[in-house]
C-alpha cells in the first residue's frame, strides 16, 4: 500500500492519530494474542515506544494556563482580546455563569483550531461539574486534541487525559458507545493496544452494526495488511449506512491492496463521483494510474 497516500487520508479523518507509523512486524506479534475466531489483528505499537504513567491531574495536562497562553501568541490581536475577556469572565465567574463563559472558551478555541485548549476548558468544567454531559464532552474534547497532536510526549498525555474523562463518563453510562469505541483508540500507541481492542470488541456485542466500532476496525485490519477482514468490515458498514463515502473509500483501497482490481475501480470510481475532498480524490486518482 501506499502508505503515504493512506496517512493523508486518515489523518484527515481524524480517527487514527500515529496509526501508520507502527511497524508491520509488530502488529503481526501482537495479532498472534488475538483470539481464533477474530483472529487477525488490528493495532499495535513498538513496544516500549510509549511511557504511560497513569492519568495525571488536570494542573499538569498539556494545555495548563501558561501552555495555552503560549498556544494563542499565533492568534491574531483581535482574538487574542477576545479569549482574554472570555477568560476573565471564566474566572471570576460561579456555578451556571462559569459554566457558561467556559463553553464559550470551548466553542472559541475549536472554531481557531485549538484543540488542546478547548479540552483544557472541558476538562475544568467537568471537573467542577462531574456530571454525564460535561465528562462526556471533555471526553470527546480530548479525543480530537489526541486525533491531532504531533508531539509524542503531548500525544501521550492527551490519550491519558482522553481516557479518564470517558471512564468517568462510562461509569454513569456504560451505553456511551462512541465514547468507548474513542477511548479504544487512544490504545494503539501505548503498551496494551490490545485493551484497545478488547473496547472495540465490546462495543460490536452491545451493537453489532455500530459504525465507529466497525471503521475502527477496518482501518486496524488495513494497518496489519489483513485487507480481507477490513473488506468485510466496511462492507458491514455499508449495509446500514451504504451513503457512507468513507466506508466506501477505503472498502476501494482495501480491495486494491487485496488484488481485487477490478471491484476496487468499481468502488473507486463511485466514490470519485460524489466525494469532494481533494485529498481522498488524489488518492483515488494514484490508484485508479496503479490498478489500470
């Protein structure tokens, strides 16, 4: 495969952050834990690439106070007044006027692409607030900081930090599925992915067609190169959702990569005609040169 082409592609789906960079050799050591009947692995990591250290307290997380303050010297003059009045009022604000102006900090960090920022404020409202909505919120908040960080040491943390607010979460409900199908992936770059998918897996016995649990999957059997049973995942996708451009994309590069050129053209070709992305469309254009 080309993986190069792949990682694009993933990256912008914000779902597998630092996915392809694992070797091969060790998801296929990893997969021979796996059980017979779901035999093929879906995910793994060098082992001992990653330190984790359990999860640390909210003072400590990669978005402190003076982290943040450093993120948003690349915000425009405008903006950097607006967050420090929004600040301001968080911090002089209580109960319903903090929680409040917090969510407008959340709303203003996402819409200027500070993930990291954003699941601070999260993370200090459910901590103040430990309730379903707010926990569940900070979860999600932290996942898509994780989904887009770089720095492996940030990484790291923020997958820490991802997991704690969705436990919490998950301890008041345990039918948060998206929640738990997030929190599996925050295991591929730790030293028990297999957790990851033990989560996954629970996920499919509470709701066999969950979609999130089944893309996951898909996208972990690609990265161990067993493209037949990521065939067989996304294709489960799209006998619920067959409008899903996604599932379809990469049900094209996985039958591709499993030598079935001319269902992958067929596949590659529906999905050119209603996608809009240019990098999926670049993608589909280099396989389409390969496969022809």
């Amino acid at each position: 495969m080309n993986k190069s082409i792949l990682l694009v592609v993933v990256l912008a789906s914000a779902l597998t952050a630092g996915l392809y960079s694992l070797p091969k050799v060790v998801v296929r050591d990893e997969n021979k834990q796996l059980s017979a009947t779901e035999a093929g692995g879906h995910m793994s990591q060098t082992p001992g690439s990653r330190q984790t250290d359990g999860a640390k307290s909210q003072s400590t997380d990669a978005a402190t106070p003076n982290s943040t303050m450093n993120h948003e010297q690349s915000l425009s003059p405008e903006q950097q007044k607006q967050v420090a009045g929004l600040r301001a009022r968080f911090q002089a604000s209580e109960a319903a006027a903090k929680q409040a102006a917090g969510e407008q900090l959340i709303t203003f960090f996402r819409e200027a692409s500070r993930f990291d920022s954003a699941a601070y404020y999260a993370g200090l409202l459910a901590s103040a607030q430990p309730d379903e909505r707010n926990l569940l919120r900070a979860g999600d908040q932290y996942f898509e900081a994780y989904t887009y960080a770089v720095d492996e040491a940030k990484t790291v943390r923020l997958g820490e930090k991802t997991r704690e607010f969705y436990q919490k979460a998950l301890e008041k409900n345990s039918n948060l599925l998206a929640a738990k199908a997030n929190m599996a992936m925050t295991y591929v770059n730790t030293q028990t992915p297999m957790q990851g998918i033990m989560l996954l897996r629970e996920v499919l016995q509470q709701d066999p067609t969950n979609e999130l649990a089944l893309f996951n999957l898909g996208l972990l059997s690609m990265r161990s190169g067993q493209y037949q049973k990521a065939i067989e995942r996304f294709r489960q996708i799209l006998v619920v959702n067959p409008s899903s451009r996604k599932a379809q994309f990469y049900l094209g590069v996985s039958l591709a990569e499993a030598g079935q050129k001319v269902e992958a053209l067929r596949v590659l070709g529906q999905v050119k005609e209603q996608e809009k992305d240019p990098q999926i469309l670049a993608a589909i254009r280099e396989y389409e040169e390969r496969l022809q």
